[in-house]
C-alpha cells in the first residue's frame, strides 16, 4: 500500500482511493477541486494517470482532513475527497442553513415547475434501526421529489425512540453515523421531535416534509403530519412493501436458534450471546444432529449414484450374459477361452492334423445350428496358412466352458441380486430416517410442551414455568406480528420505569355461561398452589372495578349497555375470555379489549383452554409401557369411534361417510341415522342408544384404537375437548379442522393422524388397518406415554390457565388492545 493511503480500523475501506470510489459519485460534496495523489493510481492507465497528473497542477488546493468519530472512538482518520452528511450541529450545515434565505417562501407549484430561486429545503425523518433498503428508497424518493433540492434526515434519538416505540437494535450514534453515508442525504439532524411543530420548522428552515402518505398515529391524534399537510408542506413519499425493520427482526426471532448457533461456531461465547448452558447444549446437540442428517443424505446421494452406476452395468452385464448363447456369441467366447494345443513344428505332422480338423469340419455341415459358420472361416484360415507357428488351438463345445465357468457366473447373478435389493432397501431405510428427522426438528422449534406443576420441588416449578412461558412467548411474538400487519392488533413499545404494583387485583366483572365462576374459589384453588407468580388475587366483588387491574368479562355474558356506561381506565386491562369459535360479532371491535382469555396460542392466557399435556411425575418404565401396549393391542378393536351431535358443517359428515366405505366406524348421535350406528366391532349394527359422556361412550373409547376428533372449525389453534378426551382415554385421534402445525404446538409427535396427509380415504383406511394390526407401529403412537399425561377436565386446566394469566401480570410492559378482535378469532375459520 502507498504511503499516503492510510488504513482504516473499521468497515472495509482501505485506502482514501477506496473511499472515494465508495462515495465520490454518491454525495452531494464532492470536492471536485481536490488534489489527487499520483500515487494513489498507479494501477490505472497511463491516460488517467497523465490526466490526474495535469489536474494536480491546475489545482493547489489540498485535501481537508476527515475524522469520523464512531462510538467516541476515531476509527477513520484519513484525507477524504467525500466526507459523509454533516450532522446539523457542524459548521457545514451550519453555513448551509444561514446562506439560506427562509424569508422566500417556496409552494408547491413553484418546485414542480422548478421555479424555485434558492435550493428546496426537504426533511424526511424515521427511526432508521438497522437501515435497509426501504430506508434508502424513502431517502432516494425524498431526494427526486423536486431538482435542487437539500435532503434533511431527521433521526430520533434514543431515549424517544425507546419510550415511544420500545427498544432498538442500534443506538443513536450507530444509526445517525448509518444514514449519513447514504448518498441522497445532504445533513443529518440528530435528536428530532416526534411531533414537528413550527418552531422546529422554522430553526431548520424546511420547506416541505416528505413522508408516505398513510395516517401516522400517537397518543392523541390519528395523523402527527396532519397540520403539515394543511399548510401545503407535505410531499408523499411510496412505502416499501415487504422490507421493515420489523419483518427483519422477526427474521431473526424466527430463526434465533439458526443465528445463535452460526455464532457460537464463529468464536462468541454463550455469555456473549445470552445462553444459559441448558440451551448452549440444546444447541450444540442440534447442530451435531444436523452434521449426521448431512452425512445421511451425501450418503444417500453417493448410494443412489453407485446403484444408478451398478443399474447401467448390470444391464452390460446381462446383455452379455445372454449374448453368449447366442451363435455369434458362442463362437467369441470359445474364441477367446479355448485351451491352446502345440502343433508340431515337422509340416507333415502339421499337415495330417488340420486335414483331420478339416474333414472333421466338413462332416458337421449337416449340423449348422452345432456350430457356428464363423468357426468354417477360422478353421479354413488354419489350412491356408503355410508359415510355421509354434502354437495353434482348436475349440470344444461350448457346455464344456458353460459348465467349467458355472461358480462365476452362480456368483454373478447372486452379487446383481444382492445389489437391486440393496437398491430397494436404502430407500426405505434411509429416507424415512430422514423424514423423521425433519419431522422432529420442526417439532422442536414449534412445540409448546406443558411442564408439570405437580412436582414438590419449588425450585423447579419455578424453572419448568418459565421455561414454558418463554416457549410459548417466542412463538406468540410471531402470531402478534402476523395480527399487526393483519391490523388486528396494536402493541405500543414497552413503557420504561413503570410502576410496578406488589399485587394485582382480578375482577370477574361478568357471570360465565349465566353464573358466578370463581366465586367461591380459593386463590390456590385459582391459580394452582405451584404456580411461581403469588401476588395475584381473584374477586367478584364488583365495587372494586375502580381499583381492580384486571375486568375479566365473557364474551356470552357481556352487556354492552353497561359497558358503554363504565368509564375507562386508560391503566386498567380489559380482558375477554371466549372459547368458542366462528361467531360473528363486528359489534365487539369498539370496546378495544386489551387482552384475552382463550385457545389461541397468541392469546395473552391461552394454555389448558381444552387440555393440556403435563410431564409424568415418574416414567414409566420400558417393562410397564410394553405391558400396556400389550393389553391395549389385543383388548381394542379394529376401528374407530365417532360420537357428533353438531350436524355443522356438513364436510365433517362427508368425510366420515367416505372413509366408512373403506374402513370400519361406529359412529353415535343424533347426526347419525339408526342404519347406521354399529356395536363393537363396527359391523353389526346397535338397537342401544349411546348417549355422549355415559359409561356406554366411554366403554367404546376404551375399546376402540381410533376416534373420529374431528372438530367443527378449522379457525387457527381450535383444538377442543374431543382430542384432549381421546389422547386422556388411550385411543388414537384422527384429526381434521385446523392444520397440523396447531396439533404439533400443544400434542407430541404421533399421537395423531391427520386427514390431510393423505391424499385419499382409501389411503388413510390402508394406514390405519396397518397400525391397528402392526404392534410396533401402534407402539410408535403412543410412545409419548411413557412420559406424560394429559388433562382434559377443567379443574384440572383452570389453575394453568390463570396462573399464565399472573406472569402476565408481572412481565408485561407493553400496552396492548385488539383493534379488530373479531376478525382475530374468526382467524382462518
């Protein structure tokens, strides 16, 4: 490197040659006066080197001297022919805003028709956390709106931006420092307001403010550039679809396990990174299955291409193999193989043999198909010839070479055999393996496994909850970015130095289904005497909805009169509690509700809403779990059972109508005609009526391998009682209505069947005969006992549900209300 190119600590450019290729074209100060180093060009032509060179003469002036200060360090300190956007505090932007004269005021009209006598001073302003590309379009937009124009980037500082819109990636100093190196950006303005009033205006003499055009709301108004565009100073800007600093952050929250372990193979330590050592060795393991699914699959690669290698071959082989008994063939490989006898050197002794060869020849012309005819012209060949050999051969028959080569050719077709069944083997050995792993690797990422709060050990109910709650918070960080955009949901950033209350006061403000529901409940019977979080407390007493931080209402019982009447708390949470699906209630949306109560996972209290799935206190054993499978295989029939009393919709009856063609069903109900309800063994048909929750429904559950849970909407995360009652009483559910990934989230990999993975009922029929009559594959769907149970009754489910309800309560900072909560429920319904 040339002496007076200077090397730069941080951000890739090298030399001030680098830096000026970088940014000479981009920035609006360009010193095209500046002298040039001859050295710094050594490698360009000769052209430009003669031209730099008559340039440095007719010019003087030297370089200005460029430190950028980054994070109170100077990491640049080189001689620039571009510096970067002045911030608005420097004696750049300083003389840039005297030498202008504000008093000539500049419309609209007059900067489209480029009228405008001085330059058109622009402001555009944002948060610019991790700038990207939608950030340097709205800057690109805002630079062309008008010719002449001087592009000011308002960046709002820190402690703003957090109490405004929560906590960013970057702070202050890194994004002033990554928007003023965009090239349309002509001076940064550092602390920007988030309301622009008139005397911010004026100070930075602005003429217009560019934005898109979309109602921007705060507390207090719907739009904070609406009294700008009043006065004629707004210029509408395109957004970007698709790119947000948001929609980044959500890249990296979605794959935080991906990103984690890229940088603990790049050096970070688990400290650096915020793991604890559990996770740490989560991690490590994945990525050490991960290293043997790649093994598996290159192997898999080379095995196909081997087979595919050997298939080619085998086929040569074969073609050869029978080429030898055809005429041709047989004469080639007698040809080849033949044993060598020595003639005589003496021509008389020569002489007599080929004659008797030859009259040996002539003799079998009777017989052609013996001998092949290319055997006349060899022998012939023989006679013909007069110059002495030491070595002539002649031939024998070709069951003489058939029998001689027998244990080759045995072994031929034994290793051709061996290898096409390999074939057909790796494929069914390899492939499934691999399926499996995938199966289990999205299962890991997305599960939501209840933890047990059962457990006499406080320290670990502690640690299993929150575990849980963590679990189950990253994936509703993914559905509440989904309701945003969707504008089902509004989430404001988190509230710095908010006063946290010792105990918190929940008040049953509505009766639930016509009658009190936890009024004469204890708060451990509420909450569950393991659960972590201790300072809630429940009442009904409803003269305290003043002072009470929760007015838990149900949706059924609500009284919208008395809710028009009640006077808001803005501090106070309104939190609605529904747990059925698919009704239409637009009405609803006005009362802003802040949280809810229900079976979706991104409800701010969503576990045990039907059932939920808790870790045994104790395994079982291997010997204890064969010995049930063992009684549950023989003792259970070989159908399913389906009990319905909602005719709606009548897909689910169709689709039970057209697997009972192929598969054997009981099935009760009033939907269910008197023809077709069935005993036992799903063939003979029942006089005896079942009604729904007897001892009759539960005798067919608990001999049945199958049950029909089929629910009656497919409304995202509508996973209700019917499963929970099926897994509880030991038989397998097949499922329909909400997609798989929302049983995978709250139930353990095969412990279901799925309609949807199949693409006939015939196939489904085909699947379930196997699994009913294949012990080990039965085994494999309910392998999950061995270390859990599950809980379907709601005594059981309400103190998990409420103890969530409490951490809430605790961890919560954000102020959150649904703006359109109907249509959050009605979610794929």
């Amino acid at each position: 490197m040339d002496d007076d190119s200077t090397s730069i600590e941080s951000g890739g450019v090298t030399s001030a040659d680098e830096w000026h290729d970088a940014s000479a074209e981009n920035s609006t100060y360009a010193n095209t006066n500046s002298s040039i180093s001859k050295e710094n060009y050594h490698e360009k032509s000769s052209f430009e080197e003669v031209s730099i060179a008559n340039k440095k003469k007719s010019n003087k002036k030297t370089m200005t001297e460029c430190s950028l200060k980054f994070n109170g360090q100077t990491s640049i300190n080189a001689e620039l022919n571009v510096s970067p956007a002045p911030l608005c505090y420097e004696e750049q932007a300083r003389k840039e805003r005297e030498n202008c004269d504000y008093s000539i005021k500049i419309t609209l009209d007059m900067a489209k028709e480029n009228a405008a006598p001085r330059k058109i001073r622009i402001y555009a302003d944002g948060i610019y956390d991790l700038f990207h590309v939608g950030h340097a379009r709205q800057l690109m937009q805002a630079k062309n709106l008008f010719k002449n124009v001087y592009l000011l980037a308002g960046v709002c500082n820190d402690n703003l931006t957090h109490s405004k819109k929560g906590k960013t990636v970057m702070n202050e100093t890194e994004r002033y420092e990554s928007v003023r190196h965009c090239r349309y950006v002509d001076e940064i303005v550092t602390d920007a307001p988030w309301v622009l009033d008139d005397d911010f205006l004026t100070k930075n003499k602005i003429d217009f403010v560019a934005h898109d055009e979309v109602p921007y709301g705060a507390e207090g108004s719907d739009d904070i550039y609406q009294h700008i565009k009043a006065r004629g100073m707004f210029a509408a800007t395109q957004r970007t679809e698709g790119v947000s600093t948001s929609d980044i952050i959500c890249r990296l929250v979605r794959d935080y396990d991906m990103y984690v372990r890229r940088n603990l193979a790049r050096g970070y330590s688990a400290q650096d990174l915020n793991v604890g050592f559990i996770k740490k060795s989560q991690l490590e393991l994945q990525t050490r299955i991960d290293t043997v699914k790649s093994k598996i699959r290159t192997y898999e690669e080379e095995s196909k291409t081997f087979m595919e290698r050997w298939e080619d071959r085998s086929k040569e082989y074969i073609r050869s193999f029978i080429g030898l008994f055809e005429r041709t063939g047989v004469l080639n490989l007698l040809h080849r193989t033949r044993p060598q006898i020595t003639l005589p050197s003496t021509p008389n002794k020569r002489n007599d043999i080929e004659n008797k060869l030859t009259s040996r020849i002539e003799k079998s012309k009777s017989f052609p198909l013996n001998v092949p005819n290319n055997l006349y012209q060899i022998l012939s060949s023989i006679k013909m010839e007069k110059r002495i050999h030491s070595k002539k051969t002649f031939t024998l028959p070709y069951r003489h070479y058939l029998f001689h080569f027998k244990w080759p050719l045995v072994g031929f077709a034994f290793v051709l055999s061996l290898l096409i069944f390999v074939q057909i083997k790796l494929t069914s050995i390899f492939i499934p393996y691999i399926i499996e792993e995938q199966h289990l690797e999205h299962f890991n990422k997305n599960i939501i496994y209840p933890i047990v709060l059962l457990n006499n050990d406080n320290n670990t109910h502690r640690l299993n909850m929150n575990y849980y709650f963590l679990k189950k918070d990253e994936l509703k960080i993914m559905d509440d970015i989904y309701a945003i955009k969707k504008k089902q949901k509004v989430v404001l950033p988190s509230i710095k130095n908010r006063h946290k209350p010792n105990s918190y006061l929940i008040l049953e403000s509505t009766t639930v289904f016509g009658r009190p529901r936890f009024c004469s409940y204890t708060n451990e019977q509420i909450f569950g005497r393991a659960c972590p979080y201790r300072n809630c407390k429940y009442t009904c007493d409803r003269t305290r909805d003043s002072d009470a931080h929760v007015l838990l209402m149900h949706k059924r019982d609500l009284n919208y009169k008395l809710l028009n009447s009640i006077k808001r708390n803005s501090e106070q949470i309104w939190l609605l509690w529904h747990d059925e699906s698919n009704e239409n209630s637009p009405e609803i949306n006005r009362y802003k509700f802040n949280w809810t109560i229900t079976y979706r996972i991104s409800a701010e209290a969503s576990i045990g809403a039907y059932g939920i799935i808790i870790l045994k206190e104790t395994p079982w054993s291997a010997q204890q779990f064969d010995s049930w499978i063992d009684e549950q295989f023989i003792k259970r029939h070989n159908q399913a059972v389906w009990f319905v009393s909602n005719c709606q919709p009548k897909k689910r009856l169709k689709k039970f109508r057209s697997l009972r063609e192929f598969y054997s069903i009981a099935a009760f109900g009033k939907c269910i005609s008197s023809n077709e309800s069935f005993s036992l063994n799903a063939q003979v048909q029942s006089n005896s009526k079942c009604q729904r929750d007897s001892s009759c429904e539960q005798n067919y559950l608990k001999n049945s391998k199958f049950y029909l849970a089929f629910e009656s909407q497919s409304c995202t995360d509508y996973i209700t009682e019917k499963f929970w009652r099926t897994l509880a009483l030991g038989a397998i559910p097949i499922v329909s209505g909400p997609e798989r990934e929302n049983f995978i989230r709250v139930a353990p990999l095969h412990s279901f069947i799925h309609v949807d993975d199949y693409t006939s009922d015939e196939e489904l029929a085909q699947t379930l005969n196997l699994i009913a009559t294949n012990r080990s594959i039965y085994e494999k769907y309910h392998h999950w006992r061995r270390y859990y149970d599950v809980h379907h009754e709601a005594k059981d489910l309400d103190p998990f549900r409420f103890c969530e309800l409490c951490y809430r309560l605790n961890t919560n900072t954000q102020r959150i209300w649904y703006e359109n909560i109907n249509d959050w429920f009605l979610d794929k319904c």
